[in-house]
C-alpha cells in the first residue's frame, strides 16, 4: 500500500541529508550502489542542481496542485530559506515532462468518442470567433484513465490530419462516434466502425444510440484547469499533459505516483 504523504511528513524526512538518502533509496528515486559513468541509468534527479530538501517539497506541490504562491512558501522547509518563483517554474516544467512519459494506448472492440475544440479566446468581444488552437479529444467509453488529447499540427482538422491522429491511439477495428464534421466520413476506410450523430437534430442518435456526450463533458474540466493561472501556446502541450495525468490520478496518492 503506497505511503500518505504530506508537507508535515516531507519536513519531518528531509531534516537531515542521512534521512533524505534513505528515504528517496527506499522509494526507489535513486540507485543504493552507484553506477559507473558509462552504465549509470538515469534518474529523475540526476541532472537536477536542486537539493532533494527542496526538489522533494516543490514536487509535493505540484501533486496536490499547490499555486506558484502556495508552493513557494510551503517548500521552504529549511529555515532561512527562500524558493525563487524562477525555481518553482522549472520543476514544475520537469513533473509536466514526467506526465508525458508512456502515455500511449491502443484498444480494439471498445467504443471511442472523439471530438474536436478549440482553446483560445474570443477575438474582438465577438460571439463565435475564437483565435487559438484546435484539440482533438478521443475518450474510451467506460474507461476515464483512456482519456487522450492531440493538438492538431499546423492548427488544422482536416481529414489527413485528424485520420493520422486518431491511428496513433486507436486500433483499427474499434467503433467510432464523431459528429458529422466532414473530417471524418472515411474512417470505414481506414478499418473503423463508423457512427455519428447530427448535433444540429439532436443530441443522441435515436435510431442507433450514438452521442458524444461524454468528450463534449471533458472540454468544460479542460478549459478550467487551462483556465487556472494561464497558459501561452508554447506550453499547451504540456499543460495538456498535466491535465490528462491529474483525470488519471485523482483517486490515487498522487505525488507517489509522479
């Protein structure tokens, strides 16, 4: 059964740096023996210049999702010590690359809803012209940890380029409900089941049952959390990423699982 952690019990651990090796041993963070330089396998903290006294505390905060302000007063668990805005920034970007890491699947005979949305803001007060960048959504049915968002390159949603993502997480074989947005009317060809439903006639298609109800949910949790503190589109990605990985935890001890 994995540990409860919290700031209290991290405090307590890394008092001393005798505790901290021992602690980040046992949980498997670092080798017990030290590797050669040509065989050394590397580690999450290897190329870190951080101290574990303050690496440790910082990645806590972004588990539990602590702000900049809350992670920069929490973690100074060393008394006299002051984490810079700048350092909470860079590990923070390091846990979002860590959620990158391994998240492909592939499922046949499973039904797959997949969406479109487009994140950014509206230009000029208009009501419906929005400038920012389309996102493809694909969830598994029955399965909220098969939960997968693409950002469509060159912020296109064409048949090519939704066809060539949908082939990177979906095996041929698996059934299909889109909309009827035209960049999907040749999935059949490319060994999908293929079923819609006309969002401008109603929600859920009577005659066979196909609706997207549930991607369509996801995009109001999606704009919230990218919503949260801002989000330029350099780092869309990995906010993404953050996100995907917070669905997928948020019932497990979530800073063992980073």
């Amino acid at each position: 059964m994995d540990r409860t952690y919290n700031i209290f019990t991290l405090s307590s651990i890394l008092q001393t740096r005798e505790r901290t090796l021992k602690w980040i041993c046992d949980i498997e963070l670092i080798p017990r023996e030290r590797y050669c330089s040509k065989h050394k396998r590397k580690m999450n903290l290897a190329e870190s210049k951080l101290s574990c006294a303050t690496c440790m505390p910082i990645t806590y905060s972004f588990a539990v999702n602590f702000t900049f302000e809350q992670t920069m007063r929490e973690s100074s668990i060393i008394e006299g010590q002051k984490i810079s805005r700048e350092t909470v920034a860079d590990r923070f970007s390091f846990c979002r690359e860590v959620c990158m890491v391994g998240r492909q699947i592939r499922s046949v005979g499973e039904i797959v809803e997949i969406d479109e949305c487009k994140i950014g803001r509206r230009k000029y007060e208009r009501e419906r012209v929005v400038e920012g960048s389309w996102i493809l959504g694909i969830i598994h049915r029955g399965y909220a940890h098969k939960y997968r968002l693409e950002i469509c390159p060159d912020n296109k949603r064409d048949e090519n380029t939704l066809i060539e993502l949908i082939k990177k997480h979906v095996a041929a074989g698996t059934e299909m409900h889109t909309d009827c947005w035209k960049g999907y009317i040749n999935l059949e060809n490319h060994g999908y089941v293929y079923k819609t439903v006309n969002h401008s006639e109603e929600f859920v298609n009577h005659d066979t049952g196909t609706h997207t109800e549930n991607i369509e949910s996801s995009w109001r949790w999606m704009r919230r959390f990218l919503s949260r503190g801002g989000v330029c589109k350099s780092n869309l990605a990995d906010h993404l990423c953050e996100f995907l990985w917070r669905r997928r935890v948020k019932k497990l001890n979530v800073y063992y699982r980073l």
